[in-house]
C-alpha cells in the first residue's frame, strides 16, 4: 500500500524545478521520475532496477528534496518571530 501525503507530491513537483538548474548528468525528468517513485514508497533498489540509475543516486536525490521539503515546511513557533 502506497500512501501519498499531498504536501510532499506538491513539493516533489515544485522541486523539479531546482534539477532542471544542474549543470550535467541525468535530465530533469529522469530525476523528477525517480524522486516521485521514492516520495510515493518505492525502494531505492527497486527504483535502481527500473531505471538502471545507482540507488546511491537516487538516494542523494532524495535527500536533497526532503531537505527542500523540511524547509519549506518549516513552521517559526509562536513567540519565536
């Protein structure tokens, strides 16, 4: 069973645009790819398998967008601001 929470497929789609700004490697969209299949519950492994892409990779993608995704959903603590 797959569960999606909706910040994070909003997220992984605004986070596309970040890849589109590196310089070489893999496209855009072979990244947005892997990144919504590890959001969305898939293995790293599994995600090597299909996509013929190093799960170390894919892992290292998906670090940088769960990164950008704590971020954004930060919230300052009432008193802090």
């Amino acid at each position: 069973m797959v569960i999606v929470k909706e910040n994070r497929v909003i997220c992984a789609v605004t986070v596309a645009v970040n890849f589109q700004k590196a310089p070489a490697g893999y496209s855009s969209d072979v990244k947005e790819l892997c990144v919504k299949m590890s959001l969305n519950g898939m293995g790293f492994r599994a995600i090597e398998r299909v996509n013929g892409i190093s799960h170390n990779t894919v892992l290292n993608w998906h670090r940088q967008v769960e990164a950008l995704i704590r971020d954004e959903n930060y919230e300052i603590p009432a008193g802090e601001a």
